[in-house]
C-alpha cells in the first residue's frame, strides 16, 4: 500500500510556483494576486481562507481578504463582486462557500468575471471543463488528478466510482475521470446518499472517491483488493484531548481499508493540500492569461 502524499506533493508544487513568480516579477513582471470574499463566522470556512493566504504568501503572491457580516445583502455582495472584476490589479477571485441561506449562491457565481474565476465554479468555466477545454479547473478535482499523476496511478480503462455530488467535487470528478485525457478515461459511477445498496458498487471499483461528508464512512469490508482509495472528506469531530476542541475525520475508515488498498491519501495531508495548491496553479494561470 502507498500513501498518496498530498502535503509532500503540494509543497514541490508551490516550490515551483515560488520560483516561476521569481522569475516573473525579476523580469518586470506584475505579482499574482488573489482576492477572497468570506461572509459570515464559520469556523471551517475562516480556516480555509487564512490556509489560502498562507499558501498565497508562501508562493509569493499579493492576496486580499475582504470580510462581511452574515447579514451582508445579496445586492451588496455582488457589488463587491463588480467591483473586484473591474479592477486590473486582481487576477483571481473566490467568495468562499456555503454562503448564509438568504443570498443566492448560483446569483453571486455567476456575477464573477470568468476570466477570475480560479474556482472554476462559473457555469462557463463549468461547461468549457466538462467539453474537456482549456480552463479553471475547480481546485478539488484539479488536486486529485494531479496527484494520481504524481504518483503514476494508471486510471485509463478503470472503473471510478465517486461517491457524492457535489457542484464542488463529485460532479466535476465524474466528468474529468471520463474524458478522453490522462488521468482520465475511466468508466464512472456516481453515488450519493439515495443510492441503494452502495457496496454493490464499491465493490466493483478500481478506484473510488469519497466526497460525501461522512466520517469514516467508507470500510474495509465495502471494497476490493487493490482499490486505489482516495478520501476528499475533512468533517470537524469534537475531541477533547485536541487544543482545538477537535479532530478532521475522512470519509474513510483508514485502518480497515488501508490494508486492502493499493493508494490512499492520508486525512490530514492528502485531498486538502492538494486543493490549497491547485488554487494557487489556477491563480497563476489567470494571471499569466492577462
Ligand atoms: N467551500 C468548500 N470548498 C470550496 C472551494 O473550493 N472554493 C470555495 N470558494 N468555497 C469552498
């Protein structure tokens, strides 16, 4: 069994990044710069935010943090938004998700300039991805197939199955994994919480996805021998013996399907670095696209 090394792998990543932003602003080139949009108070969203500027400053890009209350209008958002795409300096824009139940997440996605979309989230960067077009690819999925292909995974011709979804992860997996492309070329099963008798189908994969949100979901005795096991699940689990009053929790049960699998990516360090760096890749992209 190989442990599939997100952390290591991001950290060579942005050492490449680093160096390429040298060069870049050496020769009289403008810095990247990402702007992130975070409203509200949700501990897991301000975590992943400050682990983006972190990563922003690691690489050498400018990054800016604009922060609004919950009751924040959906109008007084998308002005923002407007604003921030007008604005030449910025090359790359997020508004970090969930977003509070009164504003419209697909209204706010869709008032971002496509050309700073770095998520990938905007429903022309949606339909060039799934055409198998140059674009934003959505920082998850991105990740994930870097890091098969760091690893040398072989994915043509397998059965992938992705259990969850989502617009963020699930979705854009399943048609990434089916094009035509490498790691791609897979036969894809999509699962999620109405699908009966999962096993069935996770039994049969070469390779599964968890992205469904679920501690530990996943167990040894719901796969095959070999499998190549990837957990994109972070969910917050109170522990008290923790300084943070938690532990991060996969959606695999790591000690019993780690023994049966050929891969797995670890929780902490695997999905989530991954993720981290991919945004920076798709910020330098928007910014090298200028
Ligand atoms: N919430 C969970 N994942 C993501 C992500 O990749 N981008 C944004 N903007 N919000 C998220």
């Amino acid at each position: 069994m190989v442990i599939l090394d997100g952390k290591a792998t991001s950290d060579k990543i942005k050492q490449e990044i680093a160096q390429m932003v040298k060069e870049k602003v050496a020769n009289g080139g403008k810095r990247p710069h990402l702007v992130a949009i975070l409203v509200g108070n949700d501990g897991a969203s301000q975590t992943y935010v400050s682990n983006k500027e972190r990563a922003c400053a690691q690489v050498g890009f400018n990054s800016t943090l604009h922060r609004f209350p919950a009751e924040i209008t959906q109008e007084e958002l998308i002005n923002k938004i407007v604003e921030i795409n007008h604005n030449n300096d910025v090359d790359g824009l997020i508004v970090q998700l969930p977003l509070p139940d009164h504003i419209d997440e697909d209204a706010v996605i869709n008032a971002i300039h496509p050309s700073k979309d770095v998520d990938g989230f905007h429903p022309e960067n949606v339909g060039k991805m799934t055409l198998g077009l140059p674009t934003f690819v959505p920082a998850t999925p991105y990740g994930i197939l870097r890091l098969l292909e760091e690893y040398g995974v072989e994915t043509s011709g397998k059965h992938c199955v992705i259990i969850g979804r989502s617009n963020i992860v699930g979705r854009p997996l399943a048609n990434l994994m089916s094009l035509k492309d490498n790691p791609g070329n897979c036969t894809v099963t999509i699962c999620h919480s109405n699908t009966k008798n999962i096993d069935n189908y996770t039994k049969q994969a070469d390779i599964i996805i968890a992205a469904l949100g679920s501690p530990r979901f996943l167990k040894g005795d719901m796969i095959s021998e070999g499998t190549v096991i990837v957990d994109v699940g972070i969910t917050r689990v109170a522990d008290a013996t923790k300084k943070t009053g938690y532990r991060l929790e996969g959606d695999v049960d790591f000690d019993s399907v780690a023994p049966k699998a050929s891969y797995i990516t670890p929780v902490p360090g695997g999905v989530g670095p991954m993720t981290i760096v991919s945004l920076m890749v798709n910020t330098l992209k928007a910014a090298e696209g200028k």
